[in-house]
C-alpha cells in the first residue's frame, strides 16, 4: 500500500495525546491510593492541555487526507458498520473529556462525589479520568481495527494490530510524559520513565511479533488463480498503461526491497532500542535532555514504523497492476 503520511502524523500524533492522558490520569490514580505523593492541580491541568496539544495536531492532520474536507462529518454517519465512524465519533469525544479533565484542575474543582467500596474518596476529577481512560482505549481500538478489519491485507487482518497501535501510542505517550515530568515534577521522573520503559518493551516484543508472522505469510493469489489459467509460467508484459494510474498510485509504494528492509531495521532501534537506553539513563540521572532525545528519537522510529505498517501490506490488486509500461 501507499503510505499517507497525513494518516501517519494522524495516528502517531493522536497515540502521543492517548499515552499522555493516560499517564496524567495514572498519576491521579496513584495518589487516591496514596502510592504517591500529592500533586498540584497545575501538574494535570498543563500535562491536559499538552496532550491536547498532539490530539489537535493530529486531527488537522487527518484533513490532508480527505478529497472533500467540508463533507467531513459523513464520515460520523456509519458508525454501526464502520470502524472509521466509530474513531471518528470516539477521538472529539475523548478530546472533550480531556479538555474538562484539564479545566477542572485548571480551576482546582474536584469536590467528592463518591466513594470506593473500601471507603476511599472518588473526586470529580477521578470520575471524568476514568471516562476518559474508556475513551482513549476505544479510540486505540478503533484505530487500529480499521486495518486489522481489511482481511484481504492479511499483514493488516490480526489482533497484533490493535495490540501495537495499542502499545505504540500508550508507551509514545509515557515518554513524552516522562519529559514533561522532568520539567514539571521531577521527583516523578523514576515513575514515569518505570511505566515508559515497560510499555516500549511490551511494544517491541508485540512489533516484532507481527515482523515475524508476516514474515511467514503465504499469498492466497496467484497470477494462475487470478487468470483461471494453470501454465506455470505466466509473465506480464504490460498493463495498457504508459504513466501509471490511480491503482499504481495508491495501492503500491514503489519501493525496493533493499529499502523496506533498511527502514524495519532503522524503526526497530529508533523507536525501541534507543529509547529503552536513554530511558533507563534518564532514571538515574533525571537528565531532561536525555528525556528529550528519548522522545524525538522515539517519535522518529514511530514515524517510520507507521510508514513501514502501510508500505508492507500487499494488495491483491498488485499481481496484476506490477509494472506501467
């Protein structure tokens, strides 16, 4: 498949926005429990808004991927059916309760509304986390089920799918929270850069998972099968077109081989191996620029793991659509 990169920053970005949501709320959790010290509502107010910050970045750029941007909104229509609607309707809602979670510590506003079982208080600021925590992983999920539904593209049709974009973008968001922890509370540095590093691991034996399932992927087609013919030597000489079309265009990167193979290597250390070493640097020494490097270089392996995802999936389409001229 062609790789878009308006849906490359899109999924990317709006992962970072998930994991860092998730990360603020983990935090909150910790300290209901009193696993944590206390922290002021400044801490979650601002950590929000930055999540905010890649969710939006990412939303824009989801509309450099439609041919009709103003008809935006049909999209939302199919929800029963469409794993697109459903992510959709899914990330402004989860976008919302990320803005309310923001507000309310912004302006401190977190009387109690409940209580656990055990008796330990549940605030207001709980309550909306915790919507939005359902939120962010229905948001993963759909996502990520949008290409593990296609079941032709069979290096797309797995759960291992949703598993990394899952993982990708949760263990994205806790590296980047580590940073801003760095700036902003560094006693929770060891914290955060703990949960980082187990996530970037789970992410790295998940990815490398699905390299090796479809590694071993056996194509159903053939030229024979497609033709209905049984000669078993079958050659194309062209396909009646002299400068390509929209099926070359779209569904076929035109890349090497040589330099896919170049690109899984480069995202395997660049998201995973690096970070995982300048993370457990970062614990110790508490150093921000560790913490910097840990999130530019990861979001670069990201950025092309998510150019890989596209380019590897092989479409049907291809046996015949191999050459232009």
């Amino acid at each position: 498949m062609h790789p878009a990169f308006s849906v490359i920053f899109l999924t990317t970005l709006i992962g970072i926005g998930q994991g860092l949501f998730l990360a603020m709320f983990t935090v909150e959790s910790h300290v209901a429990f009193a696993m944590l010290p206390k922290q002021p509502h400044a801490f979650y107010a601002y950590g929000s808004l930055l999540a905010l910050v890649f969710l939006g970045a990412g939303l824009i750029a989801s509309f450099w991927h439609l041919g009709r941007p103003e008809r935006a909104w049909r999209a939302a229509t199919r929800w029963r059916t469409s794993w697109l609607s459903r992510e959709v309707i899914v990330l402004p809602a989860f976008m919302g309760v990320t803005f309310v979670y923001g507000v309310a510590h912004m302006f401190s506003f977190s009387p109690v509304v409940g209580a656990l079982p055990g008796g330990a208080p549940v605030t207001l600021t709980n309550l909306v986390g915790a919507i939005g925590t359902i939120l962010a992983f229905a948001l993963f999920v759909s996502t990520g089920m949008i290409y593990a539904c296609v079941r032709f593209l069979r290096e797309w049709s797995s759960p291992l799918t949703v598993i990394n974009y899952t993982l990708l973008g949760w263990a994205s968001g806790f590296t980047v929270a580590t940073l801003y922890a760095g700036y902003a509370a560094p006693h929770l540095v060891p914290f955060m850069a703990g949960w980082a590093l187990i996530l970037t691991v789970l992410g790295f034996i998940s990815r490398v998972a699905s390299l090796i399932r479809n590694a071993r992927l056996k194509p159903k087609s053939t030229l024979q099968s497609a033709l209905g013919v049984k000669h078993p030597r079958i050659v194309q000489k062209t396909q009646g077109a002299m400068g390509g079309s929209f099926n070359t265009r779209e569904f076929f990167h035109g890349a090497k081989p040589a330099l896919l193979r170049s690109v899984k290597w480069f995202f395997l250390v660049a998201a995973f191996v690096v970070p995982i070493v300048l993370l457990s640097a970062g614990i110790s020494g508490r150093t921000t620029t560790i913490l910097l490097a840990a999130a530019l270089i990861q979001y670069i392996g990201l950025l092309a793991e998510r150019w890989f995802f596209f380019a590897q999936a092989n479409h049907p389409q291809n046996l015949y659509y191999q050459s232009v001229a």
